[in-house]
C-alpha cells in the first residue's frame, strides 16, 4: 500500500484531533471512523507503532474508568518504554485489538498526550525498527 493512504489517515486524525479537542469528541467523526475501518492491518500497525512511539513517555488524559482503549494504548506505550532508546519496537498486526474503534480511540488517545505542535510530526519520527531476520 502507498505510504500516502497511511499518512492521509494519520493527518485527518491530526485535524479531527485539534479540531474538537479530545478523542471523545474526534470519535464521533464517522469519516475517520470509516478511514480506520477501510484501512490495511498493516496500515493502522505502522501508524500504532510511529504514534506509540512519540507518546512513549507521555501521561494519557483518560477517563476515571478504565476503557479497553486506555489499557491497549497504555500497553502500546509500556512496549515502546521497554524498547528502549535504540529499540527494535514495532506492533506487529497480530498485537492490533479485535476491535478497529478500540485502536482509533487508543491512537487518539496517545496523540492528544502530545503537545499539538508535535502531533503532525509523529508521521516524520524515526522508529527503531525490527530487522528482518536473514
């Protein structure tokens, strides 16, 4: 798939974001929930694993009770931390949650704890990568 379909994506959540102003409220776009659906598993892997990564070390804004998307985005982000600097981190398609919205609200979620003038930069962060076994 052409990188421009993820970051077309990732852009969208990025205006939705700061837009409305919380992940809540971004949810209720059904385009983006649309786009996330539509989206490859691979695709919303790579955009898990870029926007996990920049939120790493970041306090999530979630509600007082616990959701099943603040527990996968903080395991995404615990799995970045213990990474390390040098990495490899990825999230593999296999780690996605079975349910797509729960993934939307979770990157939401890790991006909203970045500061609005880094959010459109997670697209641009270098990721320690996983290398390919020979």
């Amino acid at each position: 798939m052409p990188d421009h379909r993820a970051l077309s994506t990732h852009r969208f959540m990025v205006d939705r974001l700061n837009q409305w102003g919380t992940p809540q409220r971004a949810l209720r776009s059904l385009f983006l929930r649309g786009l996330w659906r539509t989206s490859t598993a691979e695709d919303r892997a790579v955009l898990l694993t870029r926007i996990a990564w920049c939120a790493r070390n970041r306090k999530l804004a979630t509600g007082e009770e616990p959701a099943p998307a603040a527990a996968f985005a903080r395991s995404l982000q615990e799995a970045a931390r213990n990474a390390g600097a040098t990495g490899p981190f990825e999230v593999a398609t296999s780690d996605l949650h079975q349910d797509s919205l729960v993934e939307l609200e979770a990157a939401l979620l890790l991006l909203h704890s970045l500061p609005e003038k880094y959010r459109m930069a997670v697209r641009n962060t270098p990721v320690p990568a996983v290398e390919a076994e020979s």
